[in-house]
C-alpha cells in the first residue's frame, strides 16, 4: 500500500512538475507561430511584450495570453495608435497545441480581453484608420493557412474597455467608455444563439451639437446567429438609455458591401416617469417616488439598407400629453408637459434626415413655457426654424427639479422669439439668411458663483432681436460696488452660442463706480492647511469682439480713484485697447493710450500716459509708479506735466510688476517749492554744501528726460538753479531705491569761505568776481539712507591758488609799470637839461636845481628795482 501511495505521488509530483515547466518549452514556438500570424495578414506595425502559456491556469484547458499589444498605423495615419490591449487571453484544449495548423484546425474555446482601447477614424478624404488587412498574394496565401483556426467559443468577455469613432467628413464623433461586455454560445454551427450582456457609457456629438453626453446604457439580448445566411437576429432583448428600458425586435443581415436593417424598438411602460428616466441619473436622482402624471411613450421603426450611399429610412416618436412630475422633497410641480416629437427619414439619403420639434411645452406655477422647432439636413448645411414663447422664473427650477446649483439663482425671464438660419449662415456671417425677431428680458436677475467675486444682480435687460442684429435696449446691473448701466448691438449672437464664433457688439457703457477689484477672484486653497490666498489673474474673454464707448463719474483701480472717466475700449483676441481715455487725477488730469492682453499666462501691457498738471504731492501718496521712478517727488510740493511711455507685465491684481516695467519719461515741473525735510538727501547735502540753501532751489520750468528698464531708472543730465549757483543732476538709482547720482555745483567764489574772501578783497579787481569753480557730489546709497562725498576741500585749495597768481600777477603788472614810468622819466629830464643849458641866460638856482634832480631820480631807480626784485622774490617764496 506504502509502495502504490509512493508511486502516486512520485506521478502526480511529475505530473505537477510538467504542467510547470512544459510551457516553457512550447512558449517559443507559440510566439513565433502569433508574429508569424499577425505580420502576415496585417498592414501595420504590431508590437506586444510578451506571449505566456500556462497549463494550470484554466486546467483541464491551456491558457495562452499575449501582453501589451499595441498596433499603429502607417500612412496617412502614420504613428497613430488604432488598437492597444493590456491582455488577450484564448484557451484551448492541450491537444490543440500539438496540431499541425496545415492539416487541421485549431479550435479556440474562449477569449477574454482586457483594457482594449480601440480607435476608428475616418478622414477628410475618406481614408479609414482600420483597413489594415493585406490584399496582396501574400495575405491570400495567409489567409488559407489562418483559415486553420476555428472557433468553438463556449464564452467570451470584453472588459474595462473604450471605442472612439471619429468621421471627419461628417464632423460625427461617438465615444463608448467604461465598455464591458460578455457573451456565450457557440459560433461553428450553422444556428445558433449568443446570449449577451453589455453596459457601457455613450457620448454622441455631430457638427459641434452634443446629442448624448455620457449616458449610461445597457443591453441584455438574445441573438440568434444564421452564420450561413448572415442573419442576426434580436430574440428577448431589454436595452436601457440610462434608466429607460428599450425592447427591440428584428434583425441585421450582412451583405456583400452593405447591411440590412428591420429592427423596431420602444419603451414597454408609458408613465412620464419613463420620460425622466431618460435623463442621466446625476441629474434626474432617484426617481423612484417621483409623482407623476400622463404617459410618455418612444416607438421607432429603423428599416433598409446601410450602405457608403444609403441609411435605414427612419420613424421615431416621442410623446407625452399633459403630464406632470413633482419630486417628493421639493415644494414645486412641473406640470402640463406636451412633447410631440419626430426623427425622419423616408428617403434613405442621409441629408433627407429631419427632426420636428411640435410642442415642448410646460408650466411651472403660473409660469408657461412653449417652444416648437425643426432641423432639417441635419448631416449638411444645418436648417433650422425654432420659436420660443413664454415667462420663467428662475427661482422655481431649483424648486422643481433637484438641479444642484453652489449659489441661489433668481429672477424673471421672458421671451417670445423666432429664429430661422442655416449653419453655413452662421458660419460666414450671412446675415441676410439669418432671420430673427421678437424680444427677451430679465429682471431681478441674481446669480453668485465662486469664479466671481461678487454675486451679479441684473434689475433690467431688455433685447430686441432684429434679422441683422440683436439691440441690447436697457441693461442695468451692479456687482459689489459697480454699477453698470449699458446699450448697444450684437452681431453674431446665433454664431456664438452654437459655434466658436466670438461674440460682436458695439456697447455704450455708462458707470457711477467701476471698481477693478468686483471682478477680481481671491482662489482660497481648498485644504485644510493655513495658506495665503491667492487672487486669481482677471482674463479678458476670448469671444469677445467688440467696441465700448465708456464713460465712468469714479473708477476705483487699486489705490487710485480716476473722475470723470471717458473713451473707448476695444476689445479682440484676449486684447483691450484703450483709445483717447481721458480722466481726473491728482488734481490734473490723464490721457491713456495704449493696450492690455491676457493672451499669456502674464498679462501685460504697453501705455502712453500724458500727464497734466498733477498735484506731485498727491500723485506721489497715491501713485507708486511715481514713487520708484521720482522718489525726490516726495519733497516737492507743484504741479507736474508728463509723457510717460512703459510697458511690462501685470501681477494677478492687474498692477503693474514695477520689475518688469521698460520705458522712458519726459518730466516738467511747474510753480514748485521745496522741502528738504521730506527726502533725506537733501538734508545730507545741506549738510556738505551749507552755502546752499536747498529750500530756494528753482525747480520752475524744471524739464528731465529718463528711461528705465529692468528696475533702474536712468535720469539724463539737467539744470537746476540756486540764485547764481548751476547745478547739473545726472545718475541712476533702482526700484529698491539705491542710488548712484552726480550733482555739479558750478559754485562762484564768493560763497567759498573768509579766506577766499580775503583774497578777492586784498586783490581788488572786477574779474575776480567772476570766477567760479565745479564741486561735485557723489549721492550713493539707498532713499533712506544716503551718503554725500564732495569735492568742495579740493576746490577751495585750487581756488586760493588761482587767487594767489592773479595777485602775483597783479604785482608783477605793477612793477614793470613803475621801471617804465621811471625809464621814461629818466629819458625826459636829459632833454630837458640839454635845453636849458642852450639858454643864454642861466643863473646858479638853475644848476642848482639841475643837480638835485638828477639825485633824486636814480634814487627812486634803484628803490623801484630793489622793491620789484625783493618782491618777486617774496611771492616767488610765497607760492613755494
């Protein structure tokens, strides 16, 4: 007994052991034999990561499973992905494995597959991404030998999955996700069934109009296959378009290029509340205890041939005669609800598809709301007739529908409208095709959101609509603390609502008080971590193209208050531009050219400011441009004339980033004083300069010129008086108000101290009261805390010394007058001696004299010399 468990074990161990390892053995031979198979019957790059065999997985049966396939496309799809799988898994009968596939089939029991993302395109021209299949030789060949696979499938499954199908030809696109579907029966016989079950979630839009948008569905259905024949047929069968149960009948023969349809379909019950089950769930809730009245009913017939020419004629009705509904936990009912609808096609040509719209009609209180419309060629050139009539107050929807709104939504809207176009009207702005008329208005309008920064409250808005245009009549509205009142025209109103056409319009727009900051957003973080709050960058809409004349009594913009504000915006491709906008400011006034845009994630700006007579005291309190670019201001009471250019970026609250900022100025300043008290630097060069007085500085008629980018500004070189003192300003200083500025003090020598005065006075003469010298300040440092190093010791020291030699001068001048007078003098007296000793009668008193004379004159010669020699020599010594 020991010996027959032994030998048990051993076997079934060596058995275990086999089953592990075989797959190993055959796993090369089954890559192999798929490549081989794909790359033969398959006109696109085919790549998956690996192939796996295993025996115990599904025993008594083999599981192979092949990993990661993905196939893309060649030309015109080059490089797009048409198929990715995480997993395809087949089993199969181990006898199977050890076939020759030449000599008979291979019988595949089941597949399974896994995150398949599939994606069908049809081009512009006509072209499909999914006909991959070889129609050459080859794949003939190929086919023969691929045709050795046989399908005896006891069950399949599709799971986790999704389907894109785009035609661009027909702008269609349907999107099936979140797709899992399974299925059994068995394929080989002739007739057979396939029971199936498949839930999925749909989206289904045409020419940019959605139809379906993430709608749940369902269907469990019977399927009678005629494999033979190519008949498929619907046996018991129940679909659902989110909660609406749909029952079909009839069947889909394939033929040889196109398809056979008769299928007939509609809800088996007929309360209303079918109707609401139409709706996705998200929105309608649970609608189990709903109250409801009337029926509702959906019956279509879909029958023909689907071909590239043709589609199935079509006869579909919805229905529903005075019905109600009023949700058990909401205090309002919708009641006499009519809707007569139709979807048509008798023709099977596609663009003789239509959709009549008789009677949507409802009421809520004492409320009516009707509509009608219908679409015709719904696949071409969209015609459409629609009428609108009726009152609705908005507070009664929250009321009667469990419509989730963040913030409560009020107010009265009235319409009675017709409108009758054709897209390609739309499209290319042909008005004249466009033909509209009737009137709208809200009232008590009140709507809050957290994307704006206070609730909007429109009292009244009045709309005419014309064939051309629609007349904005009458719009009064406040947020925060802006009033809005409005008038104007828009053109292209149908364009934007059902297209991407921006949105045309030329406004007046009339304000008590515009502040900014209404319509700025503070972005609170939503955790529960303390953080500062963000403010959200204000984004001029994309859509917009139009004109506004505006015109503003205050508009509030950060810190500054602007009066009596007027001028034109326009507004296009994310961009306002300002046009001759003029108001008061700062006791002057200000014109604005220039334009904001919000294209980037930055917004920026370029502006020309022409300032007029600005008060500087206030403008600098209340205008921080002007802080960084003239922080002297601060000590300057005046007026101030200026052309500013600048341009940079704008921070979230739309001022500007003073770092960002590149431009230039030219500066005027007119009738001012001066008070050094208030700036620092004035009161440091007081302090080194005290022959000047910086309170009577001359700034009238003071004109500067400076550019700055990057943060620094740079101030060319200007005049300033202080009595008969020039002085020459030039430098630079920074944003963070360092400094780096020359100031040329052409200072006359009177104001240089007593001992210069000394000197001019012991000199004596006139030009010494023209003489002056430069003494120049370095200003360093920041605003606050400057640093003054002058020149002034230097300049006093040369100064003396050109005193000195003037005075040297002077004397030297001095003496030779004096050798000549004497030389003259001498050369006169010998003259006259000669004369006199010609003189007949000559007496003793004359030679007396004669002989004195001549003494007294070389006296005077050598004292003259002597002194003019002992004096160069004396100054000579002086000066070394």
């Amino acid at each position: 007994m020991k010996k027959i468990l032994k030998i048990t074990g051993i076997s079934l161990l060596s058995i275990i052991i086999l089953l592990i390892i075989a797959p190993f053995l055959f796993q090369s031979q089954i890559k192999n034999m798929i490549k081989e198979l794909i790359n033969d019957n398959v006109n696109a790059h085919v790549e998956f990561a690996d192939v796996s065999l295993s025996f115990l997985r599904n025993f008594p049966k083999a599981s192979v499973t092949v990993s990661d396939l993905k196939i893309t496309n060649f030309e015109p799809f080059k490089d797009e992905t048409l198929v990715s799988v995480k997993d395809i898994s087949f089993t199969m009968s181990i006898k199977e494995l050890f076939k020759n596939a030449d000599e008979e089939p291979i019988i595949i029991n089941s597949i399974s597959v896994d995150e398949a993302m599939l994606t069908l395109k049809t081009d512009a021209l006509g072209n499909t991404n999914y006909d991959i299949a070889k129609t050459d030789e080859t794949t003939n060949e190929s086919a023969t030998k691929s045709s050795n696979f046989s399908l005896d499938i006891k069950d399949y499954s599709i799971k986790n999955s999704a389907l894109t199908y785009i035609d661009e030809a027909s702008k269609m696109k349907i999107y099936l996700s979140e797709l899992n579907h399974e299925g059994k029966g068995i394929f080989s016989a002739d007739k057979s069934e396939l029971d199936t079950k498949s839930d999925a979630h749909i989206s289904f839009s045409m020419d940019s109009t959605n139809y379906l948008n993430n709608n749940s569905i369902k269907l469990d259905a019977l399927i009678g296959l005629d494999l033979t024949n190519s008949v498929y047929a619907f046996k018991e069968n129940k679909g659902y378009i989110n909660q609406l149960p749909i029952e079909f009948n009839g069947f889909v023969k394939m033929l040889e290029n196109s398809q056979e349809v008769d299928i007939t379909f509609e809800n088996p019950g007929s309360t209303f509340k079918d109707f609401l089950a139409v709706i996705p769930e998200a929105y309608s809730k649970n609608i189990e205890n709903v109250e409801t009245t009337g029926n509702f009913k959906i019956k279509g017939v879909i029958k023909g041939i689907v071909s590239e020419e043709t589609i199935p004629t079509l006869n579909i009705n919805i229905a529903s005669n005075n019905a109600s509904f009023k949700y058990p936990d909401l205090p309002k009912r919708v009641e006499n609800i009519n809707i007569n609808t139709s979807i048509k096609n008798t023709t099977g040509n596609v663009d003789d598809t239509y959709v009549n719209i008789n009677a949507l009609d409802f009421k809520i209180d004492q409320d009516v709301f009707k509509s009608s419309a219908t679409i015709k060629n719904l696949t071409g050139n969209m015609l459409v007739n629609a009428n609108i009539d009726g009152t609705l107050n908005l507070a009664n929807i929250s009321k009667a529908y469990p419509i989730e709104l963040e913030n409560g939504l009020s107010g009265i809207l009235k319409a009675k409208i017709n409108t009758a176009f054709d897209m390609d009207a739309i499209e290319t702005n042909a008005y004249a095709r466009i033909k509209n008329s009737g009137s709208m208005s809200l009232s008590g309008f009140n709507f809050s959101s957290e994307s704006l920064a206070n609730p909007i409250q429109i009292s009244e808005a009045k709309i005419t609509f014309n064939p051309e245009n629609v007349t904005l009549n009458q719009f009064n509205a406040k947020t925060g603390t802006s009033d809005l009142n409005a008038t104007g025209s828009i053109k292209g109103l149908l364009g934007f609502i059902l297209s991407d056409k921006p949105l045309q319009g030329n406004f007046n727009l009339n304000s008590n008080t515009f502040a900014i900051s209404d319509f700025m957003t503070d972005e609170q973080p939503k955790t529960t971590e303390t953080k500062p709050s963000t403010t959200e960058s204000l984004k001029i809409p994309a859509f917009l193209d139009c004109t506004i004349n505006a015109q503003a009594n205050t508009v509030k913009y950060d810190n500054l208050q602007l009066k009596n504000v007027k001028g034109t915006l326009i507004v296009k491709d994310e961009q306002v531009i300002l046009q001759n906008l003029t108001s008061n400011l700062f006791d002057g006034q200000l014109a604005v050219t220039g334009l904001v845009s919000t294209k980037t994630d930055t917004p920026t700006f370029n502006m020309d400011l022409g300032i007029k007579s600005f008060d500087i005291a206030q403008s600098f309190q209340g205008f921080e441009l002007l802080q960084n670019i003239a922080p002297i201001a601060k000590a300057i009471q005046g007026k101030l004339n200026t052309e500013i250019n600048l341009k940079g970026n704008l921070g979230d609250d739309f001022t500007p980033n003073l770092n960002s900022l590149s431009g230039g100025a030219l500066a005027e300043v007119l009738s001012s004083t001066i008070n050094p008290l208030n700036a620092e630097v004035l009161n440091k060069l007081g302090s080194a300069l005290n022959f000047v007085d910086f309170k009577k500085l001359d700034l009238n008629d003071l004109k500067t010129k400076f550019e700055f980018s990057d943060g620094k500004v740079s101030v060319k070189p200007f005049h300033i008086k202080y009595q008969d003192i020039d002085i020459e300003v030039s430098g630079n200083h920074n944003f963070d108000k360092t400094l780096s500025y020359n100031a040329v003090f052409n200072v006359p020598a009177k104001y240089l101290g007593s001992e210069v005065n000394r000197l001019i006075g012991k000199i004596d003469e006139a030009s010494t009261n023209s003489i002056s010298i430069p003494v120049t300040a370095n200003i360093t440092g920041t605003y606050t805390n400057p640093s003054v190093k002058t020149d002034l010791t230097s300049g006093v020291s040369n100064l003396t010394s050109q005193l000195v030699e003037i005075e040297k001068q002077k004397l030297l001048n001095q003496g030779k007058s004096k050798v000549n007078d004497l030389l003259s003098g001498l050369i006169g007296g010998n003259t006259k001696t000669t004369e006199t000793q010609s003189t007949e009668t000559k007496t003793a008193q004359t030679d007396s004299t004669k002989t004195t004379t001549g003494s007294t004159v070389q006296s005077e010669i050598k004292n003259a010399l002597g002194g003019l020699l002992s004096g160069k020599k004396k100054k000579k010594d002086t000066v070394n």
